[in-house]
C-alpha cells in the first residue's frame, strides 16, 4: 500500500485531542516530570503514585508538532499545583516503602523553563533495601506439590509487599482448585534484623467443599432460567474458582448481558458447601451501530448494523447490518484505475444467534454480497450459512456449517487464462457467469479465556504481579470445508488452513511474539474459482507485500500495443506504469512471522518484525503461469497508537525482492485474452532510478485496525 489520501483521512479520524482541563488564569503548565536516583523500581510505578503530571502529546500523529515550542495546541496540558508537588515526596516514600525500601527518601524542585513552563524534578534517595531470608510454608501439607519455589517471592528477593500478597494468591488459588473453598492464607508482618526478613506464610486450608444451591438475579427482560442454563456447574460438583471464571465469560457471551456478578458464600447448615449468589445485569435490548472502516484490503468504507438482543421472549440475537467498502479505492488508496477493483464493494446481511442448551449456539444467516479482494477476485451474489457452535471446553470453541453461495466471477477472466488456458471470449464468458458452492465447514479455535487483555498498555507495577496475569497468549485456528456433488456444488474441492500464534510478555512493556499460517487446496477435475485458492500478503500477512500479492502474480497490458518479448533477456523490465498486477493464489501457502514490541508510553507501541512466506501456484501443463513456487522475506517495523478512532497500526516493510518473470496478458475488443509473452517485471528499478529511489519503492506502508495477530 502506498501512502495516498488515506493517510490524511487517517490523521484527521484519530489525532482528535481529548478535552483538557480548563486552567486558571494564572497556572503554569508542567512540561516534565523527572525522577533521578531510580534504579531499583520502574519510574511508571513512580508516575502511577504522583499527583503532578506532564503535559503529553494530544495524540500520537501530532508528534511532529509536539517536538515544536510553541505547539501547546498538539498538547493535553498539565498545570502546576505545589501542593500536590509536596505531596507526592511523601506518596514516593510510602511506594518504596511498600517496595521493599524503607530508607528511601525524595525531594523536590521546580525549574523554570525559557518559555514559561516548569520542569518538576524529583530527586530520590532509595537507601538498602530488606532482602528475604527465608520463604517459610506452615499448613501446606495438604498440598504436597506446593513449595516456595514456584512462587512470586524467594530467598534473596526484596521483601516487597506485593510480592507476598501475589504469593498468597498464588497459594489460595492452588487450594481453591482442589476444592478448598474458604482457604485462608495469611502473611503476618516479621521482625527486620540486619536488612533480612523472613516470608512466613500461614495456610489454613478448610474442607474439601461442593457447590450448593445457586441463586440467580437477572435484570428484565433476562429471565433467571436463561442464566442458569449457561451456567458450567451442578450442586454437588466439587468446588472451583475456575468454573466460577468460566461461569462469568459463560454468561457474558450473551449479547443482551452487561455485568456479571458472581458472590460465593458459606451456608449456615454445613462448613463444605458453597453457596452462589449470581448478579447478572443487562444493556440495550436494541442496539445500532454505525462506524467508518479503513484499512489496506477494504480501503474506506462504512458499516451499519441493528440488533434486538432479546428477540422472541429469549436470549436470542436478530442482527439486520449493511456495509460499503473500496469507496473512492483508486483516489484514496491509490488502486489502479482498471475498474475491476476500484468499484464499491458491499453486503447486506441478516442473521440469528440462538443459545441451545449450556454451551451451544446455532447460527443462521443470509446476505447479498459484492466481495472486492484487491488484486485478487471480485465476486457478486448470495450467501448462506447454517451451523452449530458448541464451547468443547474452556477456550475451545467448535463449529460446524453448511454454507452454501452463488456468485459469478467478474473478474476472472485473467486469471482463468494464465492458470488453465482458457483464454478465448467465450470461455471468459463461461468462467463469469454464475455458479454455485455448497462446502461443510468444520472450525476449530482455542484461546485461553481473558488473555488477549494482557496484550494492551503495561498496567501499573502491583498488577503486572497479579497471579493470574497470563505470561504467555496464544491461539490456535483450524478451519477445513470440502465441498462436491454430494452437497450439491458445481465444483469439488478441499480446503484446510492452520494458523496460530503466540506471544510471551517478557516484561510490563515488552512483547515478543510469533505467528504462523500454513495453507492446503485440494481441487477436482475443473479450474476453481480464484476466491478458493490461499493468498497472501497485506497488515495480517507477509507485510512487505502487497495484499494478497504473495507467491506467483499476472500482468495485464495496459493497452494492446505493449510488445511481445519471449525472449525474456533482450526484454526491458516492466513497471507498475505499464501493467496491472494480479496476485494468482496457490493451493500450498506458507507465512511466519517473528515481532518484538514495546510499549514506549501506554498509548504507543514501536514494533520490530521479519515476515516470511512462501506460495506455490499449480497450473495446467502449458498454461502462460504453470507451476511456480515463489517465497519471500521482509523485515520491517511498526507502530500502534491508541487513539479515539480505536488502535491503529501502521507497518513498514523492506521487500528485496529480484525481478521475477511472469506471464504478460492483454484483454481483446472481444472480451478475451491473449498471451502477450513471458517478460520481466521490476517494481523497484525500473528506469534505472538512484539508490535512495530504489530504496524507498521497496518499501510498503500497510494499515489495519489493531495489532496483527
């Protein structure tokens, strides 16, 4: 993607600045604030404890402007108050304090600037810290595969409070999954002797208890039998935090649920029972949305939607939505103007979402649709779906469809030719007019419930402890639909696509995480419909390539008087100047991607990247493409900002691509196409441009909305 208009509209969307505070007349704005002497804590803990704040940038496309003195414009501005400034020496002790460092001191000073702003600097003292001696377990025998070894404090560590406090969640956790629902662990204070403590921590684990009975309180319309039924436990079964987790999410998964409470107590009748007391609160029964779309495979668009969350007396979901997309493709996004992939693309759907049963959903759903894949295929007609999601197990979802369609291939008629040689009007003709797919889908995800939350803006120091603050997020797509004669398709065919990814949080900023997605077509006898075969490319891909330009492409001549070069060395490269670029698809696909990043404030994050992939595109024998494999490597960096528009990420990448040769095709007055030759094609240099020009036609922008995986 190339930077065009869609960037402006872009800056224009997400660089709107929050309200700022109104100042007196006579305020001072804080234009920094400095902690020296920090080593032992992050200064962001230090910065979550104060008051006194710094003015920021408004947003982070304003960053240029914000560099400049006299943009207080671009600015959320923060103003002095002395008060606060005094305060925060104290509240900086007490968080050493807390930390581990009785001794620490700070003071304060206020420097003034050359333009009138104040720098506030705080000047710490942290002093020798308490270490622990000792990590002493009284009461644990119950559980013989707890130590203190796997805990968030250990010997030598700083005797920090939150470290015990997530220790002890970490205890209470351990026995409340065996069943010991009232578990009590307590960490009485120890005496300090020559700058070492000792941890001692008391369990006092309480019988093996069961769930009792379960009271729920629904907000209307919900009925409280439509939260019980979705509810993971039975009275009788042994206790467990993690049901009651599930429970939550179980019980959140119905769109017309707004708050969930969930409350176990002890019953007065027996010391091994649990009773649940269950809250659920619901949002807008009607709900409608309207929201701009923007990104490199659907350009700018709109997308309205309205929903009854609460259709038929039950929690069942009727959802009406319309969008439009690929608007302005050409002015905005900067597409080639061959008009079959700069006209609008849209869908009108409608569809119902109903719960059966505690862990199944079944979903219909039927629409119109004119689906634009840049560079790829356009297809225009009907769509249905009919299917069953069932939860398999806590973050493991299940779902098996019937979706049958009927469109046309409106752009096909190149791509029909270099892959099958079907090259004449009338089998262009053929290959455009309408047909029809009625693949089985079987879709199987996993993600481990509340993780993905883990990826957004470090949290402050106590919270990143937090027991359950994942360390690891992963996910893992399988998806596999097959279709022939006995659905009642016009063409046979197998289709799988493996994808998953994972990302470790090193630390509260940075991330370093890893995707792959590995592809497989299987066809019968007929050439299938380009919107079968596997692309690549694009923000969620290869990002040094184009959307869905990955592997093998098609050139079309710009007009019939383009040369026919067989004879591919005496050949001069082509340019996107002379030639439209088609990407061809494959049946085997292959992307990977390896990424660090880190959070450089909480509302920006800087990104490092190498993309990998591979494509193999199968032909018929003689055919102008054939059979070619093609892969590639990019390397590149990124940049997510949180803005009011929601995240955008925006990516650049390195394509070293060589100058590859493919099939040169032009389209005849009557609809058909003819095989020019076989000729170079050099995006990069082809008028013998200087390195810097070089250089920079390597390069590819991409956006999306959020992170890429």
């Amino acid at each position: 993607m190339r930077p065009t208009l869609l960037w402006m509209l872009i800056f224009c969307l997400a660089s709107v600045p929050a309200d700022a505070q109104e100042p007196a007349a006579d305020s001072t704005a804080v234009e920094d604030v400095e902690f020296t002497g920090v080593r032992a804590l992050d200064v962001a803990l230090l910065r979550e404890a104060v008051e006194t704040r710094e003015s920021v940038c408004a947003s982070p496309f304003y960053a240029p402007f914000c560099a400049v003195a006299d943009a207080d414009w671009a600015e959320r501005r923060a103003w002095l108050d002395t008060a606060a400034v005094r305060r925060d020496e104290e509240a900086i002790r007490r968080t050493y304090a807390l930390w581990g460092f009785p001794d620490a001191t700070a003071a304060s000073a206020v420097d003034t600037l050359a333009d009138g702003d104040v720098r506030v600097r705080f000047a710490v003292t942290e002093g020798a810290p308490v270490r622990v001696r000792l990590v002493v377990l009284r009461g644990a025998e119950a559980l013989p595969s707890l130590t203190a070894a796997p805990l968030p404090i250990g010997p030598g560590d700083v005797y920090a409070l939150p470290r015990i406090q997530a220790a002890q969640r970490v205890i209470a956790r351990r026995f409340g999954e065996r069943g010991h629902a009232f578990v009590q662990v307590e960490a009485p204070p120890q005496p300090v002797e020559g700058g070492v403590a000792d941890v001692v921590i008391d369990v006092r684990p309480g019988p093996v208890a069961v769930f009792g009975p379960t009271t729920v309180r629904a907000e209307p319309p919900l009925q409280g039998d439509d939260a019980r039924r979705r509810l993971p436990y039975r009275p009788g079964q042994r206790f467990s935090p993690a049901l009651l987790e599930h429970a939550v999410e179980r019980l959140h998964g119905l769109p017309i649920v707004d708050s969930v409470e969930i409350r176990p107590a002890p019953v007065t009748w027996s010391d091994s029972v649990v009773e649940v007391n269950v809250a659920v609160g619901t949002g807008k029964v009607v709900r409608y949305t309207l929201e701009g779309v923007v990104g490199a495979s659907r350009c700018l668009g709109a997308e309205g939607l309205l929903s009854h969350a609460y259709a038929f007396g039950a929690p069942r979901v009727v959802t009406l939505s319309a969008s439009a997309s690929n608007l302005l493709a050409s002015e905005v996004c900067g597409r080639d103007p061959s008009g079959e992939f700069t006209e609008p693309a849209y869908t009108v759907r409608a569809s119902l979402a109903q719960p059966v049963g505690r862990a199944s959903w079944l979903l219909l759903e039927g629409g119109v649709l004119r689906e634009t894949a840049p560079g790829a295929y356009v297809r225009r007609g009907w769509q249905a779906r009919a299917g069953l999601a069932r939860e398999l197990a806590r973050g493991v979802t299940g779902t098996l469809a019937f979706t049958p369609e009927r469109s046309d291939n409106e752009a096909g008629g190149a791509f029909f030719c270099a892959l099958y040689g079907d090259c004449g009007a009338s089998a262009a003709d053929r290959r455009a007019q309408a047909y029809t797919l009625t693949p089985v889908e079987a879709r199987l995800e996993w993600e481990p419930a509340g993780v993905r939350a883990a990826l957004g803006p470090p949290p402050p120091g106590p919270a990143w402890l937090a027991a359950e603050r994942p360390r690891w997020v992963p996910s893992l797509t399988l998806a596999v639909s097959a279709a022939g004669g006995a659905t009642g398709s016009d063409y046979d065919y197998a289709r799988a696509v493996l994808e998953g990814s994972a990302t470790r949080l090193v630390s509260r900023r940075v991330q370093v995480g890893a995707r792959a997605r590995l592809g497989v077509l299987a066809g019968g006898d007929l050439p299938l419909p380009p919107q079968l075969r596997l692309f690549g490319g694009g923000p969620r891909g290869v990002r040094g390539v184009g959307v869905n330009l990955l592997g093998p492409r098609i050139l079309l001549a710009r007009d019939s008087a383009s040369v026919a070069c067989d004879d591919t060395a005496s050949c001069a490269p082509l340019s996107p100047d002379d030639v439209y670029v088609r990407g061809a698809g494959g049946d085997l696909l292959a992307e990977a991607s390896v990424e660090a990043r880190l959070w450089a404030t909480r509302g920006l994050q800087l990104a490092a990247f190498v993309d990998a992939g591979a494509v193999r595109t199968r032909g018929e024998s003689g055919s102008p493409l054939g059979t070619r494999t093609e892969s590639t490597v990019t390397p590149g960096v990124g940049v997510l900002a949180l803005t009011p528009a929601g995240p955008i990420r925006v990516d650049v990448a390195y394509n070293p691509s060589p100058v590859r040769t493919y099939p040169l095709l032009v389209r005849g007055a009557d609809g058909g196409y003819r095989l020019l030759g076989r000729v170079p094609y050099d995006p990069f240099g082809y008028d013998d441009p200087g390195a810097w020009t070089r250089f920079r036609r390597r390069l590819q922008f991409q956006l999306s909305m959020g992170a890429p995986f």
